[in-house]
C-alpha cells in the first residue's frame, strides 16, 4: 500500500523496518532475539529522528511504532498517519507467509495478532486518517491516503 501512494504522489517510500536492517546489519527478528524489543524500539525512534528533516515522503512504520508518543511526535506534525484498519484474521491471511520473520508473532500468530490489537487500538485510533481495508480496494484506500497528503495542514 505505501509504495503505490508513494507512486501516486510521485515521492519516495520508506520501508522503515528495512531502513533498521540496512544500518543494523542484521534481521529484526535477529535484532529482538540479541538485543530485545526495548533496543528496536529505539532503533525505530532513531530512524524516525534521521526522518524528520528529510524530504516528503511515505513512511511505512512497524505496527508497534505508533506505541510510542514521543516517537510518533518526532514527526506528526506535520506528518500525517493513516491507520490501515483490518481485523486480526485478515491480517493474518495476508502475512501468513511472512509470520515466521515476526518476533512478536512466531507463537499463535493470530492469538498474538489479536493481542496486540487489543493493546495497540487507542493509539492506530488516533491517525489522521482511518481507512478501513476490509471495505475498500487498493485503488480506493490509495486515493483516501492520496487525498490526505494533498491536503492543506490544519
């Protein structure tokens, strides 16, 4: 979803995970098994701060990264988030061939998923913009995001 809004756009797309990788050297699952969550989190918060004077563009976070409010405010505003809203079970179907490369999710990935959910709500509650993917196409929950980004700041 993020590269095809950062197509549309025409800015560049950032894959803030792989951004941790590259300049970690090693995997996320390889990062939280040495070094914890704790530690990735805060690799999160340092690739956030080396974004924050950085050109516009689409920044596609980790689910937990939003768990942080004092990551998030590094750059909102004048960033603006968007929740991708999908049911746990949903999600699944779509990672499940990726499941194995998710920490938080090696045991009961669903179980996990709903967990997490449950834990993360509030805080994907309070993006800019929630798009509810369930509903939507791809084309469609492109131009909501699309639109977002157009749009004058508040």
């Amino acid at each position: 979803m993020g590269r095809a809004v950062a197509a549309a756009l025409g800015w560049p797309f950032v894959d803030l995970d792989a951004e941790i990788v590259a300049r970690e050297g090693r995997s996320i699952a390889a990062i939280f098994a040495m070094d914890g969550e704790p530690r990735f989190r805060e690799l999160e918060r340092e690739a956030t701060i080396r974004l924050r004077d950085a050109s516009p563009s689409v920044v596609a976070p980790g689910g937990g990264w939003v768990t942080s409010a004092e990551t998030v405010a590094i750059v909102c505003p004048p960033a603006r988030m968007t929740y991708l809203k999908v049911s746990p079970e949903t999600a699944f179907q779509r990672i499940r061939r990726t499941v194995r490369l998710r920490p938080l999710l090696r045991r009961d990935p669903l179980g996990a998923l709903r967990r997490l959910l449950d834990i993360r709500h509030a805080a994907y509650e309070r993006a800019d913009l929630v798009v509810d993917t369930e509903l939507l196409g791809m084309q469609d929950v492109t131009q909501r995001i699309v639109s977002l980004a157009k749009a004058p700041l508040p």
